[in-house]
C-alpha cells in the first residue's frame, strides 16, 4: 500500500495475474457491487411507475366489477360515483377505531396486528390473517347499504389469487366477484377472471337458512343456488376458490362482520 | 467455432443451422411455459435477447480480468442482475404481459442458452462480436418461440397476437379450441415435430450414429 494513487493503484490491479488472490477478490467485489448498485437504482427507480401500475389494475377491476352488476352504475351516479371505505375489526366485525384507510398499511406492518391460523382454520392457505380489512361499501339514497365489497384473497394452484366479493344488502346474495390477480394455468384455472364464468356468481346464495356457508364451485354444472360451474380442467383451482370463499365467509374471515351488518350496525 | 467467421454469418447461423433451441436442445423450459400466446412468446424472446446481449458485451469487456476461479459465479452474477433490471422494466411498463409470464422471466438466470454464449463465446471475443453472436442466439431462440406460440395459440384459442382468427364454439363460432395446445406437452410435441423437421430438411444438423443408443445401432442404419 506504498502507492496511494488511485490511476496507478487500478493499473497495477489489472496487471496482476488473473489467479492472483487479491484480484479475485477485489473482481468479485466490483462486481458484485456495480450488479448492486444497477439493480438497486433500477427497483428504486421503477418501483412508483409499477406501484401506479398496480393501483390502476386494481381500481379497473373494481370499477369493472359494479359497472357488471345492473343497477349498480345509477346508483354510483346518483351518489355522486364514490364508495365509502371502511377499515373494518374483523375479529370484533365492527368498524376500527384506531385504524384508517391512510393508516392501515403501516399497521399491518406490526406483527401485532395479524392472528395466526391453525391447519383446520386455515381453509384458503394463508397461513395468516391480519386483524383489520379495508372494505367498501355503496350506498343507497336512504343511507342504507345497497352493496359491501369485500376483498378476499387465497392460496390458487399455481399463485395466491386475489378477489373482491361483491354482496347485496342481504350479505347472503352474491352480486358479482372480481378477480384482482392470480397466474393460475392459462386456459384453465385462468379462466377465473373471464367475464363469463364471473358473470354466472350474479345471484348466488352463500348460507342457507341455518347460516351454514353452502357457497361452492361445484365440480361440473351447478346444481343448486349455492353453487357456480367449476371449470373442466381446473379442479385444483376451483376447490382453491371454494376454500378461499368459504374461510372469508366464515367465522375467521368476515362472518362476524356480516353478522353485525345484518343486525344493522353499520 | 471458426475463428474468421464473417460478422454476417455470426448473426444469421444461430437462426437455423446453429439454432441454440433446435440444435442444442437449450432453453427449451421456458420455449415450453411462455409460449401459450404470441404475445407472451414476444416478450419473453424480446427479455431474453436484450439480456443476452448485454451480458454478453459486458462479459466480453471484463473478459481479460475475469479470475479463472470465480468465472462462472461472476458471468451469473452479470446476468442474474441483468434479468432483475429486465424484470422490473417490464413490471414497469409492460404491466399486463410481465403478469402472465410471471417467474419466467427471472429464471432467464438459469436459462443455459445465456451461460452457454456467455461462456464458450463472450470470454473468448471482442465485445462487438460477442454481441453480434448473443444477438443471433436471441433471434434465434426467438424465431423458435413465435413459430410454437403461434400455432399454439392459433389451435388452443384460435387467435393469433389476441386477434380471433377461428371463431370459436363460445362465441357462437364454429371452432372447438383445443385445449391440449395449452398445456406443456403440446409444447414438448411441437418443438419435436420442429426439430424432426429441420433435421429432415438439412440431414447435416442429425447427431451422429455414434451419439445415440448403443444397444441396437444396425436397426438405425
């Protein structure tokens, strides 16, 4: 280290034989962070374009998913064309008091704020649940609920699929299903997302009378107004989607929030 | 390799007859998983050439400075970094189409046709010819890509590039689509079919009888 000067120091270095110990090492440490550096500033770079990315998918698919219901895009209009957003205690079912839309993202960064699940709880494969959810809901011009979107989300065959559950005012008829992502095979489990398998949830019942969940992708036609087709060759997925319908149906998902908006609570 | 090949024949042997796909058998897992439509076969073929290239011509300026002992972990470090960046580009403005092909595009990383070029061609060539040969490569790859996504598309959904060419019986049409063309084998079966073709067309690209099997080589000859 008698020489100092870095032009010289950087010559010397590439004289070296290309066995030699010390340029070995200081190779691997150039290049492992001229590589850092590059992927670093690309994912900083890129990551807003790809969060707004994101963001408009998921707002299009909302969107596309009340404008298929009928009705529903009047009703938007006469309320001025905005949902309520509601952050809601799935544990308790009731509206959060210390969380808000703004807020939430940072809070389901504390472990605090996610319940485990065991192997039996655990039907749509999540491993974890967090304790609140952003949920959105429409309203009528009485101010009653005309309509609750509720997003639920599960393990697929190939991927985690992501949804919004749409539901009327009953919370027991299913006014439609969006589907937010998923990379089930394309051409088969795929098909979830296509209009027209989605257009046929319209109308389904999800509990009957008792207030047992019966809502299930059948296995062929449905045969009953708890069921939807499946799809020929997508089993994995379609019992994927009827477990991950059937956990945020039930007691661990929004059953306590559906319970309290049919006592009328919100 | 010859060592004098003209710039020319650098770029347009990788297309057929030193096609890295049809002839060496490489990068064929993803030639199967991303080639369900044109669209998707594009983009991968155009993610793919564009890291080839660059690591390529990167590979090709360190080449003299690269120690023997790390060569490989260095080449994949190159690449790998390369396909992160690729990647997010496409999250970024091909937000559709980086959605369908998923993990295939990070796992160009592992995609032997890149190691392959980066390691018997790049370490030994200047950078614009390594470049021009990557370039030919992922032509190469690519002509091969199109050919299978197509027909695959073309038979599993009658479309081509999301344009419906068959009406299909959904749409009140007359074709029923072909739903093997969407699964990999079909993949598998095409890309045999194309092999089997070329290698009838042009006998010089067949492997040698002494390649294959030895247990009955008479019945082959």
């Amino acid at each position: 280290m008698a020489d100092m000067n870095p032009i010289t120091a950087w010559r010397k270095l590439l004289a070296l034989p290309n066995e030699s110990r010390t340029k070995t090492l200081v190779m691997a440490f150039l290049v492992s962070a001229i590589c850092a550096l590059g992927v670093s500033g690309a994912t900083v770079i890129l990551r807003p374009i790809q969060a707004a990315n994101r963001a408009a998918e998921q707002q299009a698919r909302l969107e596309g998913l009340i404008a298929g219901i009928p009705g529903m895009s009047e009703l938007m209009a006469a309320e001025g064309g905005s949902l309520s957003t509601v952050v809601v205690d799935l544990t308790e079912g009731r509206a959060a008091t210390d969380v808000t839309p703004a807020t939430l993202s940072a809070a389901l960064e504390d472990n605090a704020n996610w319940t485990g699940l065991s192997e039996g709880q655990d039907l749509a494969g999540l491993g974890q649940r967090p304790n609140y959810a952003q949920i959105y809901f429409l309203r009528g011009a009485d101010g009653e609920i005309s309509l609750a979107l509720l997003p639920i989300s599960g393990a697929g065959y190939v991927a985690p699929i992501d949804a919004i559950l749409a539901l009327r005012a009953d919370m027991n008829t299913i006014a439609g299903l969006a589907v937010l992502a998923q990379a089930e095979t394309p051409g088969l489990g795929g098909r979830i997302e296509e209009p027209a398998w989605l257009s046929q949830w319209r109308g389904k019942e999800i509990a009957d009378a008792s207030g047992a969940v019966r809502f299930a992708v059948a296995k062929g036609r449905a045969s009953s107004e708890f069921e939807v087709d499946g799809i020929t060759g997508a089993t994995r997925t379609s019992s994927a989607v009827t477990r991950i319908m059937r956990f945020w149906l039930g007691p661990d998902g929004y059953g306590p929030l559906i319970d309290a908006i049919q006592r009328g609570e919100f | 390799m010859p060592a004098r090949a003209s710039l020319w024949n650098t770029l347009t042997d990788p297309l057929v007859h030193q096609n890295p796909v049809t002839l060496q058998i490489l990068g064929i897992c993803s030639a199967l998983a991303v080639t369900t439509s044109v669209a998707t076969a594009l983009t991968m073929s155009a993610a793919l050439t564009a890291v080839l290239v660059m690591s390529a011509g990167l590979i090709s300026l360190i080449r003299n400075h690269i120690p023997g002992s790390i060569r490989l972990i260095v080449q994949i470090v190159i690449v790998a970094s390369l396909v992160i960046v690729i990647d997010q580009i496409l999250q970024a403005y091909l937000f559709e189409i980086s959605q369908k092909l998923s993990v295939f595009v990070s796992l160009i990383t592992t995609n032997c046709l890149v190691l392959g070029r980066t390691e018997s061609f790049s370490r030994h060539n200047p950078p614009g010819r390594s470049m021009v040969d990557a370039l030919g490569n992922g032509l190469g790859y690519s002509v091969v890509l199109v050919v299978i996504g197509s027909v695959r598309e073309l038979f599993g959904a009658g479309s081509l590039l999301g344009v419906q060419v068959f009406q299909t019986v959904d749409q009140g049409g007359w074709y029923t689509p072909l739903n093997l063309m969407l699964l990999a084998p079909s993949a598998f079966f095409l890309l045999g079919g194309l092999v089997w073709a070329i290698r009838t067309l042009l006998p010089a690209q067949a492997e040698t009888i002494d390649l294959l099997s030895p247990d009955k080589p008479e019945d082959l000859s």
